[in-house]
C-alpha cells in the first residue's frame, strides 16, 4: 500500500469518527419528546384532571415556554409511576388560567425558561454532518475507482465493459514465443502486418479480416497467439472474456458491448481479444429465456457492431473457443468473423519447438535430450509440454537437485500421463499376481500386433486410479485405419482375457478397457462406415428401432472378432504370458526392452507407421476418433 493510499484511508477513516461524534451530539440536542416512554395522555386528559382535582397520579408538572414564539410552549407531565409526558400547550397563559382555577393545581406546577440552543448545534452541526456524509461517500466512491475499459468505479459503472487495455509494458508475449503454430503465425502476421501499414493493402483493394476465431483444444496456445498479436502489432490491444458480459441483469451485457466498441473507436487502429467466445456466442434460441435471454441480447448486440450499419474499421476482433459447433451461425459468417484457424495439437518437430522455449527458463542437464521427449509426448498439447517440465523441476527441486535430468522428466511423464505412483498401498498377493497377468497380457498383445505402438513401460505399482499400467512408445498419425481400430480393441481386451485364461475368472479391473473397446466399435459402425451396414453414418436421434438393433448386432460382432482374436494370441503364447507376469512380480515395474529380452530375438514384427493406402482402404481422421488425443490413449490400465 502507498503513502497515497494509506492516507486517503486514514482520511477515512477520521471523517467518519468525526461524523458518528457530530451525530452524537445532535442527538443529545434533540427534545426531550425523544426520550419519553409512550404513555396515552393527551391535553384534554389533562386539563380534565385539573379541573376536577384528580391529580393523586401526578407528581409534577413543569412548564417550558419559548421565547421565540408568544404564548408558546409544552408541560412535562411526571407521574408516580415513574412515567412522563411531553404535552404541547396550544396557549400557556390560558393553561396557567385553568391550573390556578384548581384548589391544588398550582402546588404541581414548575415554569422555568429553557436555555437558547448554540449557533452551532442549531445552524451550524446539521451543515457539517451533512457535508461529512458527503466527503466519505465520495472517498468511498473514489477508492473502488479502478483503472482500464474507460476507468469510472464500479458503483457507477456496471454497465460498463469489463475490458482489460495491455499497455506496452504488460505485452509480455511476441511471435517468438509461440513455437509449433508456424502456418497459424503466417496467417496472423498478415493482420499484424494490416495494422502496421494499412496502405499497402488498400491500395490494391483489399479488406483485411474483421473477425478471426481461433479454434482448437484446451492447451493448444490460442490465448498464447493472442498475446503474441498484441505484443507484436503495437497498438491497443483489448482484453476481455465472454462471460465478462454477461450478467442476471437485463441490458447489462449489451451496454458492455456498446461501451467496448465505443471505447475501441477512440483508440483505433486496435484489436480486441475475446476469450471463451462460447460462453456469449452461443446458438441463439437454445436458452430458456428465447430471444429475450440476456446472453441473448448480448450476442445480437454484439453482432451488430461487428457488422451492422455503423463501421468499425481498422478494429479487428479475434476469439478463441474450443466449442466452435455452438456458435451462432451469424457469427461465423464472413463479414464478422472471416477467418477460422485451427489451433491443434503439435506434430513431433512442433513439440520440440515447444520444448525448447519451455525450457528456456529451465536449468536442464546436460545429458537431456529434447528430441526424444518430443518423440515420446505424441498427442500432448502445449500446456501439457509446459506441465511436464515444470512437473520435472518440482521432482528435480524436491530431491535438492541443481539441474533437472533425463530421470526427472521420465518421472513426470509417468506422474502426468497416469498419475503418482503408490508404492505404500498394502495390497495382497492375488491382487498383485491378477495385475502382473493382466499387464502381462496388454502388452503381449500389443508387441505382437504390427500396427500397434511399441510397448514402453509396464507397471504393476498403483498409480492414480488405477492398478496398474502399460505405457506405449506413441508415433504420431494423421489417420486411424480400420485394421489399426480393430487391433487397438484386440490390445484393450488383452488384460481381461489374461486373467480369464489363467484364473478361470474375470474382475472389475477391465471396465475402463470394456467402455473404450465399445466407443470404438460404435463409432466404426455409426460413423466411419467400417461395417456390414455401409459407408453410412447413424445419428442416434433417426434410427429405427430395427436398425439400432442392427448397429448392436454389428457392434457385438466387431468385439467378439477382435476378442477371439486376441485370446488365440494369448494362447499361442502361454510361457510367454507366464515369464512376464514373473518378471513383473519381481520387479514391480519393467522398460519395454526388458519386456522384449524374454522373447527370441526377431520374434516381434517391425514397429513403424503402417502405409495406409497400401494396407487399408477404410481410413478415418485422427481428430473424428478422439478430439483430445492425450497420453492417457496410448496407456491401458487395470483399474
């Protein structure tokens, strides 16, 4: 806190001291008719008891007259028990005339002048008490003032937008720091470029983007372009999240739209940054409230300053959202938002890019290989990359290291993908042996088939939910073909068959197999085209009772092939089953060579990205199977 700030505080806080001793002292000044108990006793009543004598109920009566007003004034009643009474006297003398009229109404009385109130509690106090309530509200009002989005304080400015302005020292971020998004950085240096020289575009008659909506999964650097934007173009860069103009309150988020808009005309050329777009652009008609809805009214609102009647040239808009399939269709438009980029995953080269400016503040070892960590994090986002080597310091930091090894970051790659392992979970010997057979059985499986991931780590320590784990060596692939989905099912079932072979019994640890093995043969069927029924695809709100019956026919019958599939594997290799399931018993946790060294040498086939198009003619996109493809997709586990 500054000098400033603590004294506006202390300023304060001494003017309402001030004010609460003023209004003490008033109080103490206000008449006496204040400070009475009710009692029901008019003038009439007293005037009646005079005249009759029935005074043995009161024990005193004083009279106050004024001296500002003639004739005026009021008696103070006291009774014996211990009540009184304040009556105003329409005329003291005419009261005084009633009172010596009664043989003993004047033994009751006592007349004094009340003193003349001071100048100052009479004039001068209310003023100073009124001009105290209103220094400490406006200090009030002052210190909630905050800065950005057109300043004002929050009790004045609630319909105004919410909308942070980055000033040159808070642009943290340039094209530099973004690594993996290379044609996304093209297609925005173009707008950078706009901004810079907006000549050079007129001139041949081209109209930059209003609008681009950047689109991918969480983690993929779509806020991190953004920043890379302002700190790059050098003009005023705006700020603000979609659920920043929403509020319960009607009009609120539409007069928060105005009011940025209006805001970026005074500064443009300019950008605005719109972040969880979704949360305000949402198809119109899917809220309770119909058009009527806030949210509503705010993306209406919105949709006309982007491009309605008014101009708002030289202010371009970029979003980000992961759920571009909710937007309104009006917002996508060209007019508005004119460009979409995808932001997804990086291949192996961009996750070594990323790597390499992660690591930038990192104290890595000399032995650390960035390369081969790439190679090994296949499907891991941005965030994830900076996650794992952050993970990797905390263990390195934690253990008293001064640098972070090779070691470290195998450690986090295992902490982040499967969770942390639990060595000190007591657990008994069967449970143990099922774990070591079902691994045993995953991993026999997926060496052996030759379109699946070489296998990495196995591992029969509790980690995370689970009861064990086998970890695959993952190589990037832009599609999944039929045959590789149907040996990725045979590999999810290897576990579970294991145990039935060599236990005669199945448990709950293949549940997570059983529901990943069943998402990928529905969608084969109701999506890929990949079945008996034809390229087709099935939406579950028009299928016929008859035809989804069907579907589970063909569901069932891809299972139970790949099922049977993968127990002749296991049986045609028993001692094998039996040598791992020993080793891992063992050892507790075994690499993928020490796997391989069990069997003869060439005994497994070649693992390399299959040639789609000689091999397979059903191929489906990587993104359709899985729009999130993390590690967690290369690792089976006994739960």
């Amino acid at each position: 806190m500054n000098k400033d700030t603590m004294f506006k505080s202390f300023f304060m806080y001494i003017l309402i001291f001030v004010f609460i001793l003023l209004s003490f002292m008033m109080y103490k000044n206000i008449n006496i008719h204040q400070n009475e108990k009710f009692y029901d006793y008019t003038y009439s009543d007293l005037v009646n008891d005079i005249k009759e004598n029935n005074i043995s109920n009161i024990s005193s009566i004083s009279i106050k007259t004024s001296e500002d007003i003639y004739d005026k004034g009021y008696a103070i009643v006291y009774f014996k028990d211990e009540y009184k009474k304040s009556i105003p006297l329409p005329s003291v003398s005419s009261f005084m005339d009633i009172v010596h009229s009664s043989a003993n109404g004047m033994q009751l009385i006592e007349t004094y002048q009340p003193s003349k109130p001071s100048l100052l509690s009479a004039t001068y106090l209310p003023i100073i008490i009124v001009i105290i309530a209103i220094l400490v509200v406006l200090l009030l009002i002052t210190q909630q003032t905050k800065g950005g989005g057109g300043g004002g304080s929050r009790v004045l400015s609630f319909g105004k937008n919410k909308a942070k302005v980055l000033t040159e020292g808070q642009k943290t971020a340039s094209f530099k720091d973004v690594a993996g998004l290379k044609e996304e950085k093209s297609d925005l240096e173009e707008v950078v470029d706009f901004l810079k020289d907006p000549k050079k575009y007129k001139d041949i008659g081209a109209r930059i983007p209003k609008g681009i909506l950047l689109v991918g999964p969480p983690g993929t650097g779509k806020t991190l372009l953004a920043r890379a934007i302002a700190g790059e173009a050098g003009v005023q860069f705006f700020s603000i999240s979609g659920s920043d103009f929403v509020e319960m309150f009607v009009g609120v988020g539409a007069s928060r739209v105005r009011d940025m808009f209006e805001e970026a005309k005074k500064n443009k050329p300019c950008l605005i940054f719109i972040d969880e777009i979704d949360a305000v652009g949402r198809r119109r008609g899917s809220g309770l409230g119909g058009g009527h809805d806030e949210r509503e009214q705010t993306l209406n609102q919105l949709l006309v300053e982007m491009d309605g009647f008014s101009s708002n040239e030289n202010i371009i808009i970029i979003a980000a959202t992961n759920r571009v399939d909710i937007l309104d269709p009006a917002l996508l438009r060209p007019g508005r938002f004119d460009r979409q980029i995808y932001v997804g995953a990086p291949d192996v080269k961009g996750r070594e890019e990323i790597l390499k400016v992660h690591a930038r503040t990192k104290k890595l070892d000399e032995n650390v290989n960035l390369e081969e960590v790439a190679k090994t994090t296949s499907g891991f986002t941005g965030a994830q990359l900076e996650n794992l080597l952050n993970e990797a310091a905390i263990i390195s930091a934690k253990k008293g290291k001064q640098t972070i090894s090779m070691e470290e970051i195998r450690k986090a790659f295992i902490k982040v993908g499967v969770g942390t392992e639990k060595k000190s979970r007591v657990i008994s010997e069967e449970e143990r042996a099922i774990t070591a057979y079902h691994e045993a059985g995953h991993a026999i499986v997926t060496e052996i088939l030759p379109l699946m991931d070489a296998v990495h780590i196995i591992s029969i320590i509790p980690t995370g939910g689970a009861g064990g784990y086998t970890m695959h060596l993952p190589v990037d692939k832009g599609y999944f073909s039929k045959n590789y989905l149907t040996q990725e099912i045979m590999v999810l079932f290897g576990g579970r068959i294991a145990e039935e072979i060599i236990f005669d019994d199945i448990t709950t640890g293949a549940s997570s197999d059983i529901e990943r093995a069943s998402k990928i043969a529905r969608g084969m069927v109701t999506k890929y085209g990949m079945s008996s029924l034809g390229p087709i695809e099935f939406i579950d709100e028009e299928i016929s009772p008859t035809l989804a019956a069907s579907i589970d026919e063909e569901i069932k019958s891809i299972i139970s092939s790949c099922y049977d599939k993968a127990r002749k594997i296991l049986l045609d290799n028993i001692e094998y089953l039996h040598s791992t399931a020993n080793l891992l018993l063992d050892k507790e946790k075994i690499t993928g060579d020490e796997f391989r060294a069990l069997f003869p040498k060439d005994f497994f086939p070649e693992k390399k990205l299959p040639t789609y198009l000689e091999k397979d003619t059903n191929i489906s996109s990587n993104e359709d199977i899985t729009k999130d493809k993390t590690v967690d997709n290369n690792i089976s586990e006994n739960n």
